[in-house]
C-alpha cells in the first residue's frame, strides 16, 4: 500500500511538532595554529528552522547569546599549557573529521594561547570506539568529540551505554543541526530509473558505517523494499570510495556538499540517476546539473513500496532523532567551571565568522546550523519516552539495537 506524501510529511511534521518543540590515524593529528587570536565575532546562524523544545519560539535570523564564562574561573591555570583531545570515531576526510578539525583550529581562539588543540581519529564500532574513548576519559575538560545520532538512539532505546546517561552526559552543541533532505541516487549502470530498479530482479546496495545511519531505506527494508544495506565502512569518505569503485549501487552522497566537493566528476559524467528524497525536496536546480527535470518523489511516494502505517510514528521518531549529528559531547562529570568556560567557547565558535567561511570553503555551508543542547537533548528525551511498542518498532527500522556496546 503507498501511502501518499501528505500522510508521510504530515506524520514527520506532527512528530517534529510535539518535540518541537582528512589525516591522521589513530595517533594524535596535531591541528595547525591559525592567524594570531582575533577578537571574537558574531554571525548569524543559517536560516533553516529547526525544531526546538517546548516553550521555545525560533527565531532563524537570530544570533544566539554565547554563555558567559564563569566569572572566577583561571582559564589560564587549567588549560594554559594543555592539550586538549578532539576524538573523532571516523576515518580521515568525512564530515566528523572535517568538522572536528574546524571547531579544534576555531576553538584556539577562545582558549589561552598556550593550550594546544590536536584531533585524533578512532574509528571503528560504528563510531563506538572513538564515543567509548570519549566517555571513559577523565572528565578534566582535556577531551570532547562529535558522536553519531545512532548512539543517542541506541541509549533512548535501549539505555545500556555505560557512562552516557542522557541527563548527566554534557552537550556543548552541534554545528549541523538543520532539518535538511538527502537525495538518494542510483549508479546510471545500474538503473536509469524507478522502474528499472523494480525490474533488476535484486536489492539495490547502499552503505553505511552501522545501522541507523539510512532510516528511510532501513525502513523500507523492512516493509519489503528493494535495498540491502551494507555496514562496516569507516565513514563518508570510505563509503563515497565504495560507491566510486561499483562496490555499491546506490548513495545519499550525491548532494552538493557532498558529491559536488569530493567527487564532481560523478555530475560531469552522467553517472548519478536520482531516485527519491528522504524528508525535505531537493533544489531543482541542482537536480538539473543531474540531469534530473522531473519532480523528484519522497521515498513515501515511490511505487511499489508497501509501507506499513503503524510504522509512521516510529520512522518519523528516527527521521528526527537521526537530526542529533555531530553533537559535541564532554564526559560525564566535568566540573561546573570547566564545562561552562567550555560552553562559553563553544558558542562563541560555532557563530564565529572564520568558522562559518571556512564550512562554506569545506563545502559544508548547507549542513551547517547550530543545535543547542537543550534542543538536541529534547530530541534524545522524546524517543526515550516514546510507549514501548513505538520503541520497539524504532529499534526494528533503525538496527541500533544490535550494535555491540561491549
């Protein structure tokens, strides 16, 4: 049964409602030193709305008040002459390091000069190696990291990550935190269109580094759809390589911060047929340098997809809770003066000018929106608090609970 988008919008968008409220290993990649401290310096932040908590009205022209640091708080005694850990659970050259590297070579700017800043790269476990690391490291203030949305969901869900409890964990933040759309296409060897894939006769491959990176084709998946997913990969980067190499059939890469800034030829050579959109459409001009004229369809409305509606509540659930990427977290139990010197900096970092122009050079300028943790934590609270039968389906379509937190 295909459900018609304004059933499967208007699901995500009632749910959105009621909450809404790159180099180096494993050995420490020291970040470069920018150009001497400049005065802090504020910009808006991009425009895209995004839910918030209850009692909070958005306002997407508005620049947040960084937090005042702590007024008799010795930055200079406790990180003065510090190295301060930005762990990453990915490999080099995807989105966590390209972000992480950005916010270390910002944040030197809002720390005493004599703190150093290096990023180190985990990756493995589906990014669990690296947020285990982060979580079993003294919490002193000398380590933060970017974790993945699935181990938000995994603790909503499931609760059994030690020492990361969703009241106690500290959140600065995340720089990505804007209700975006992904473009999913399809290798033009492969298929030429929807109805090509139907007629393969066999699933349509997609990669990721662990289960609930993809909850719309996890989803679909599910309910019968033609797509397998394949789990291992070390992060974007490897998973682009992998889609590069015809190791798999389709991707979410596609898009223009993505595709466009690492692989373009992609675009040039006429190799990319997009197929459907995940939760918001896709520019239409941009579907044009695909080659793409028609409207693009949701993946809610694409033909010969039987979508059990009992599900809707559960995959708009994940739709949004995959929203908490990139959340900067420290361990828990950091003192008060620390952790709020480092909120302080945290904010100043993320509306920092220099930060957002060099997203913009990255490539990154559509991904980046800046999450507080008080909307980032709203959205962990409402899939812990979902009824237990909703929860269960979560963790159907997503997969998270099958990852190995041992």
């Amino acid at each position: 049964m295909r459900i018609p988008r304004f059933l499967g919008i208007g699901s995500l968008a009632l749910i959105m409602i009621l909450v809404a409220a790159a180099c180096g290993g494993d050995d420490p990649t020291p970040t470069p030193k920018p150009a001497p401290k400049a005065t802090p310096t504020a910009a808006a932040p991009a425009a895209t709305p995004t839910p918030v908590p209850p009692g909070v009205t958005p306002d997407p022209t508005a620049t947040p008040t960084p937090v005042p640091p702590p007024p008799d708080f010795d930055a200079e005694k406790h990180f003065g002459g510090r190295t301060i850990k930005v762990l990453v659970g990915a490999s080099p050259g995807g989105g966590y390091d390209v972000f992480s590297r950005l916010v270390a070579a910002t944040a030197e700017r809002y720390f005493p000069e004599s703190t150093r800043f290096i990023v180190q790269n985990l990756p493995g476990g589906g990014q669990y190696r690296g947020l285990r690391a982060l979580l079993d490291a003294k919490p002193d203030g000398y380590s933060i990291l970017p974790t993945h949305s699935r181990w938000f969901q995994r603790q909503a869900l499931v609760g059994d990550i030690p020492n990361f409890d969703l009241e106690k964990i500290h959140i600065l933040g995340s720089p990505t935190f804007a209700i975006g759309g992904d473009v999913f296409c399809v290798d033009r060897s492969v298929a030429e269109s929807w109805d090509d894939v139907l007629a393969l006769g066999r699933p349509l491959t997609i990669g990721a580094s662990a289960p609930g990176n993809e909850p719309a084709v996890e989803f679909m998946a599910s309910n019968g759809g033609p797509f397998k997913m394949v789990y291992g990969y070390g992060g974007t980067s490897e998973i682009m390589a992998a889609f590069d190499r015809g190791e798999l059939d389709m991707t979410n890469r596609c898009g223009p911060s993505t595709a466009g800034r690492l692989f373009p030829e992609w675009a040039e050579d006429g190799r990319l047929v997009p197929l459907f959109y995940e939760k918001k459409a896709i520019d239409s001009d941009y579907l044009k340098t695909l080659g793409y004229t028609g409207e693009l369809p949701s993946f809610m409305d694409l033909p010969g997809i039987d979508i059990d509606p009992g599900g809707l509540a559960a995959l708009s659930a994940n739709l949004l809770i995959v929203e908490l990427s990139r959340v900067f977290i420290m361990p828990e139990g950091v003192p008060d003066d620390i952790s709020q010197y480092w909120q302080s900096a945290f904010d100043q970092i993320m509306v920092d000018e220099q930060f957002i122009e060099s997203l913009t050079i990255a490539g990154y300028a559509d991904d980046y929106g800046y999450g507080r943790a008080d909307e980032l934590r709203a959205i962990a609270r409402q899939a812990r608090d979902l009824d237990p039968a909703t929860k269960e389906l979560m963790l159907e379509i997503s997969g998270v609970g099958n990852l190995n937190v041992n």
